[in-house]
C-alpha cells in the first residue's frame, strides 16, 4: 500500500483533535483552580464517557456536589476511549498543574497510571482511587500507596454465577466471556466466575475476550456454540456483552436451553432480565461510586488523616428482586 | 481493471478474477474444519451469513468511495449516529417504525451529503473531512441516546428475523445490495464514470463528466449504506448502542483492499469486497473456534491482509504482462 498520501495531515489533524477534547473551556478551569478561599476542589477522572457505567457515574457526582455546593468544586473529565490510557495521563498532569486539591480517579489501567498518581501525591494532592484498583506490585515497586474506595468485582461475579450454577447441576459446560485482558475488573470478575463454577463442578469449555463490545461478544458467541453445542450457560464479564450473546443463542435455536448472565445492571439488561432472557446481572451502584470516593476525599482532606479502603456493596439483579422493586 | 477480457470467453475472466480470493477462501475453511470439532457445519455457515450483512453493505461502500479515488473514514460513526436514532425514535420519542426507519437512514444520507459537500466545495481531502465527521456523528450518536444503550425488543425484531427459504431478510438484502452494486459498476453508465473519476479526473473532466456531482452522489451512497447497516444490526441485537459500528470503518477498507480495490482509485469490484468480508468472517469465526488468544487473533487477521496485497501485487502485475 504505497498510497494513504495524507499521511502526515493525518498526524497533524490527531494531534490537534488530542490537544482539544478532554480539554475543558479555559475559564471553567480557571475558575475552579482559583475557587472561594476554604473550599476544595476535587478532580474526578474517569474512564470512557461513552460508556452508560462511566457517564452514570459523572452525573451522581455532578448531583452530589449541587446538593454541597458550599462545600466543595468539582471538576469532572473523562478520556474519550477506554483504551486512551495516555490520555488520561495528560488529564492527570493538568489536574495537578490546577492545584486541585483531591484527584478521585478510576484508573484506565491499573499499572500506567501509578506513576503520575505519585507525582500528583508528592505535589501533595490527595489521591483516592476508585472502580479500578491499582496494581499491588506496582504500587509497591513505587513505594506509594493510594487508599481504593470500590466494589469487590470478584465477589460481585462470584455472585452472580453462584446463583446461575444454582439452576444447573455439576458436570454441566458453561463458556465464559471475558473483558479486555489488560483491565483488572475484567480480571477480577473472571476470577469470580472461576470461583463459583469450580465450587458447583460446571465445566468451562471455553474463555475468550469480547473486548467488553456488543458485536465482538456476539460473533464469539455464535461461533463459540457451534463449536461446542452443548453448553449450558454464557457468563459475560458486562452486561453490553451479554446483550450480543443473547441474539447470537437466539439465532443458534438455543436461547430456551443457554443461560446468559451479565454484570452492570444497565437499563436495556434488566429489560432482557424481565423477558427471562437473561438470568441475572449484578449492580456496583457505579452512581454512587464516585461519590463514595468523593466523600472519602473530602474526609480525608478535613481530618488530614487516612481513612482505611472502604469497599462499596454489589448486589445480585435477577427477576425476582426486579420486580419486587 | 477487473472486467474480464473481451476476446476470452466471460468464464474464464470471471475465474482468473476471482480464483485467487476462492481459493484462499476455501484455504481457510479447510484449515479450520480440519483444526477443529464442529467448523464444517451448516451451523457454522448460517452464523456467518447472519453476522455479515452489516459488513457486506458498508464495505460495499467503501468499495465505491475507494474506486473514485475517496476515502471515508466516518462509516463507523454514522451508522453508530444512524443506530442512535433508530433507538431513540422508538423508544423516546414513540415514532411509528416506518417513520423510526426513513430518519435513520435520513440521518445517514444527511452525513454523506454534508461530507461530500464539504470536501468538494473546499477541495479538501476526503481524508480530513470524514475523520471529522467520525467525530461528529459519534457525538450526535452519544447526544440522541444520551450515551445509554436504548433497549427496544421486539417491535425492531422482526426484520433480523424474517426469513425467506432459511435465508434471513438482511443477509438477501446484502446480496441484492452486492449484486445490483456490481451491475452498476461494471455494466451501467455512471460505473463507468465512477473508474474515469478515479483513475484520471482531468481526463474525466476534459471528456465532459462532472467529477464533483458524481463523488457526491457517491458519498451520499456509502453513508446511507452505512445507515441501512445500522437498521440491521439494530434488529439483531434489539438495542442500540452509542458505540455501535465502532471500528468499521478499518473492516470494511480491510475487506475492500484483500479484494483487490486500489486505494488509488480507479479499480475495484463488489463482489470482490464481498469475498474480502467473508475471509475476514471466517477467519474471525474459525479462529474463536479454535479458541486461539486474541493477540494471535489480531496478528493472523492482520498478516492475513498485508499477505492479500502483496498477492493482489502480483495478480495486477501479471494481467498487465498478459495486456501487453
């Protein structure tokens, strides 16, 4: 492929399209750097706000600090694409070139941001990490140390397939779907999902990346029960992966005899939980999740002192608790 | 040129043009029945034919942008954008799904139309405009949905669904897409100034064609095939998702290109496309079935298209030793 010949605009033009989104106007950030004498400002990065998890999560904030306005700013960013880890960074560093008082962060990965966290700690910043937990061995290679407030997204997917393995019996073959390899609650819920079919005696026929996307899970799906047609039940790491493989079973014939589960709880999965096609989900309350943390900032930041990680409830979504609701 | 050779009998052009693509095709297929339990199956077949009419509509064209010498880069987005409002004209605002439809695709032919004008009117290149509009469309998709996934169930069902003899409604409407594209391309008028575009547009221009109205009406086309993806994968998946179609526009250059089109313009087939989009699905498909990691995934899929154009390399240079 000798052609593509505006190659180098297209550099240009990505260079400026980085240098501009994520970028808030100038006069917000100015006017937060510079907010009422006593009042703190908080920082809150996040992962992708195209996805419903990360922008539910944005509004319970922006709700929360109208409700105590008096008490502190808030200054909320996002990357444009879950994967932009560098990105985030350079949300990190402008965070600390702010003078914020408090980042509540929810790391895009779980290594790559320890350093600049550490930088931000040393610019004596409180740092409070949420969602995503930061690598152990990293956070010791650095020699930091950053309170986690979050869900336990093993015990969650633990859960969640502890009650699936209670409609099956032992022996049965059940597939997993994974999220991205390099996210640490990709990781964790699959641990979860190990946890629970190892302990009922299921057999996992398969375990594969749907990269946390629709359409990938739904061609692993379609082609993963083809190849093994025997298999009882699909657990999805997310709920976004569980709504591809539900039209894939459908379009096997295989949807009245494979249970779907997910993990999430978003809107359009507790609808397929209601018409009985998918089995169950679980809800990390990702509204509230940012808010947790940033009430954990604003203790610390008030009694200068550390509380100790403070974990945030999952809780089992099925049919029956739905419309108990 | 891919039209066959006038003084040789039209089937034996027709092989030499797709012969190479077949058999790679059934390369793969055998390695892959061959590797593992179940592959070779009519279950395995009718997967892929449900999976890639959205594939086959947006490469179809891109097939057409790429052979008059464009580039569109928003695909992807605009049938996120189209998607978006499907979902939330049912779901939101409670159109009638006669009326849900003609907006999405009306949402998709608006994009291709604002596309093609831009870069036409400014002389821009195709390449800038469209990544802008990747942007914007993506934008507009997460502002009509509000960046959640619209549920919509059964009422958008119906056409993923429909079947007629075992074959479903979008996948023959992917093939009547394929096959009246290729009429067009190789047999009607404005195929042929499609390839005069693409390949010189002075000269195209000094016999008379108006390049400009002829790209316009191209983008128009490939943005509005876009949208009538989205309606597909809509109705499979009864939802739509803000960040549907994600990645598309890679695919469907990656299948135009393993196809033969020249990214030059000036040369390209639909049918050619349509066998680049079924080696990427079987590829996918057998790979996932032999449970293969996904770092070997993306390095098999992605020597699979550097191997495409180099063999599409020779094949050009032996025709041309043949003409000469």
């Amino acid at each position: 492929m000798k052609s593509l010949k505006p190659n180098w605009s297209l550099l240009f033009v990505l260079a400026v399209t980085l240098a501009t989104t994520g970028c808030k106007p100038a006069d917000e950030n100015k006017a937060a750097s510079s907010g009422a004498a006593g009042k703190p400002t908080v920082a809150l990065v996040m992962k992708s706000l195209a996805n419903e998890f990360f922008s539910t999560m944005e509004k319970g904030a922006e709700a929360h600090q109208q409700a105590h306005a008096a008490d502190y700013e808030l200054l909320s960013n996002g990357i444009k694409d879950e994967l932009d880890v560098s990105k985030q960074i350079e949300l990190v560093e402008q965070m600390i070139a702010q003078k914020v008082d408090a980042i509540v962060i929810a790391p895009a990965d779980s290594k790559a941001l320890v350093p600049v966290c550490k930088k931000a700690q040393q610019a004596g910043i409180v740092v409070v990490n949420i969602d995503n937990k930061f690598d152990e061995s990293v956070l010791a290679a650095n020699g930091v140390k950053f309170p986690f407030v979050g869900p336990d997204n093993r015990k969650g997917a633990k859960a969640v397939a502890d009650f699936l393995a209670g409609k099956l019996k032992a022996g049965d073959p059940v597939m997993i779907i994974e999220g991205s390899p390099n996210a640490y609650n990709g990781l964790q819920r699959r641990l979860g999902f190990e946890d629970a079919v190892n302990a009922a005696g299921l057999k996992i026929v398969a375990s594969q990346s749907g990269y946390w996307e629709t359409d990938k899970a739904n061609q692993l799906v379609a082609s993963l029960i083809t190849e093994h047609p025997e298999t009882k039940a699909v657990l999805c790491a997310n709920d976004s992966m569980a709504l591809g493989a539900v039209p894939a079973l459908r379009a096997a014939g295989k949807l009245d005899s494979v249970l779907v589960v997910g993990f999430d709880n978003i809107a359009a999965a507790r609808q397929l939980i209601q018409e009985k096609k998918i089995l169950a989900t679980a809800d990390q309350h990702g509204g509230q999740l940012a808010v947790f943390g940033i009430e954990f900032a604003l203790d610390t930041l008030k009694n200068k002192t550390t509380p100790a990680d403070r974990e945030t409830p999952v809780d089992l979504v099925t049919a029956e608790n739905l419309s108990a609701k | 040129m891919t039209k066959p050779n006038e003084t040789s009998p039209a089937w034996r052009g027709l092989i030499a043009d797709y012969a190479g693509l077949l058999i790679a095709l059934g390369l793969l297929v055998v390695v892959f029945s061959l590797a593992t339990r179940h592959f070779f199956s009519p279950e395995t077949f009718r997967t892929i034919a449900n999976q890639i009419p959205a594939a086959v509509l947006v490469a179809t064209g891109m097939t057409f942008v790429l052979i008059v010498a464009e580039i569109d880069l928003s695909v992807g987005s605009v049938a996120g954008l189209s998607g978006a409002v499907l979902g939330a004209a049912l779901t939101q605002w409670q159109w009638p799904l006669w009326a849900a439809l003609l907006a999405a695709m009306g949402a998709g032919a608006f994009c291709g139309t604002f596309n093609g004008l831009v870069s036409l009117k400014w002389r821009l290149p195709s390449f800038i405009v469209t990544l802008g509009m990747m942007e914007m469309a993506r934008g507009g998709a997460h502002a009509v949905t509000h960046s959640q996934t619209q549920y919509i169930g059964a009422a958008i069902e119906r056409i993923a669904i429909t079947e007629f003899f075992g074959l479903s409604l979008p996948f023959l409407l992917a093939m009547v897409v394929v096959v009246v594209a290729q009429v067009v391309l190789t047999k009607s008028v404005f195929g042929r100034y499609m390839f005069a575009v693409g390949a010189n547009e002075n000269a195209a221009r000094f016999s008379g064609l108006n390049p400009k109205r002829i790209r316009l009406t191209v983008f128009i086309l490939c943005s509005s095939l876009a949208a009538l993806a989205a309606i597909i994968d809509t109705s499979r998946f009864q939802s739509s998702n803000p960040n549907a179609g994600t990645g598309f526009e890679l695919q469907a250059i990656a299948a135009a290109v393993i196809g033969g089109t020249s990214l030059m313009g000036g040369r390209g087939s639909v049918v050619r496309t349509l066998l680049g989009v079924l080696i990427i699905a079987v590829l996918n498909s057998g790979l996932a079935s032999i449970g293969a990691k996904d770092e070997i995934k993306r390095l098999v899929t992605g020597a699979v298209i550097i191997t495409a154009v180099i063999v599409d390399y020779y094949r050009t240079r032996m025709i041309r030793g043949r003409a000469a």
